[in-house]
C-alpha cells in the first residue's frame, strides 16, 4: 500500500496538476500515534515542514493501520489517500486557504474533484457513494455548518443518523467493507 512508486504517482500530481513549485519530498509513513486536535486517533494524517537551506518542502502521510477495519474497502482506502493529496497540496500553497481551515477549504474546492477521482478508480461507484467517501472525513469539523449543510443538500444527504440519507450511511459500509472492493491481500 506504501511504495516509492506512489510516493512518485503523488509526486507528479502536485507537481503536474497543481504546478507546485518548490521541491517536493513526499513521504508515506505508517504511525501508530497520530491523533486529531481533539486528541482522537485518526487513521491518517499529512504534516509538512520547509527546509530553507534545501528549498525543499517535506511533506509526510501518516498512515495509522489500526484504525482502519480489516475488512475496508478500497474505495474507503483510496478516499483517504486522495483526501490526505489535497492536505499536501495545501501545504505547497498554503495561501490558497485565504483564512479558511484546511477542511472548509477542501469543502469548498475539492469534494467534487474527489467525488470524480473516486469515481475514475471506481466506476461502479454512484456519485452519491462517492460524494458519502468525500465528505465522511470532513463532518468531525464541519458538521453544522453552512458550507457543510449546502454539500449536504446538493448531494441529497441529511444529518439524519442512521438512516438512509444520512451523508454517513455509505461512507461506514465501505469502512467496514460491508460493500465496495476488498482488497487482494
Ligand atoms: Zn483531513
């Protein structure tokens, strides 16, 4: 799941789609200690930091293992991996965000470029799942409010947990691998 072949995948997307400037030393790491701000564990985490003396911008993705089922899916893999892409593209141009949080402006620029890559991968995905893996990273931050709600109705989701239409309902079957693709090995 961790190679220097992705590393390089990832490498030339920042580089080629977002015209990063700066070199770029991305690394997949797997941790065993990553938490949110509140302190959570959380299956992965990009941090970066710049090296004046190099000019070159080290951005590390932690990957915690235990925190995630073993029977996830590889939609719900992917979904993680292309949302932790956005966070290093942020780090490269962090003035994109404007004030905004690292989340809300992911919200606001990328859910459909996701919901499209998602879909590219997978093709039997239905927007509706894709947009479910999209925003299931976000609603610990964003939950009620404006932003998220708009996501919400334009994606035909409600808070409603449980149920059917909950923004929720697709994202935790593939995390725990109830549908979607397994993995081979
Ligand atoms: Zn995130």
């Amino acid at each position: 799941m961790i190679n220097n072949n992705l590393q390089n995948m990832v490498t030339n997307i920042l580089q080629n789609t977002f015209g990063v400037g700066p070199k770029i030393n991305l690394t997949f790491a797997e941790s065993t200690t990553i938490v949110s701000s509140r302190g959570e564990p959380v299956p992965a985490q990009t941090q970066s930091s710049y090296d004046a003396i190099n000019k070159t911008l080290n951005i590390t993705t932690y990957i915690r293992l235990d925190q995630f089922n073993p029977a996830a899916s590889q939609e719900y893999k992917a979904s993680i991996l292309i949302h932790e892409i956005v966070h290093a593209y942020i780090f490269t141009n962090p003035s994109v965000l404007n004030g905004l949080t690292q989340h809300a402006y992911l919200l606001q620029n990328y859910v459909g470029g996701i919901v499209g890559a998602l879909q590219s991968f997978f093709p039997s995905l239905s927007t509706q799942e894709a947009a479910s893996l999209a925003l299931g990273g976000l609603g610990r931050d964003l939950l009620g409010s404006p932003a998220f709600n708009d996501a919400l109705t334009k994606y035909g989701f409600t808070t409603d947990v449980g149920s059917r239409s909950s923004y929720q309902f697709f994202s935790s079957q593939f995390e725990y691998g109830t549908i979607g693709t397994q993995c081979s090995n």
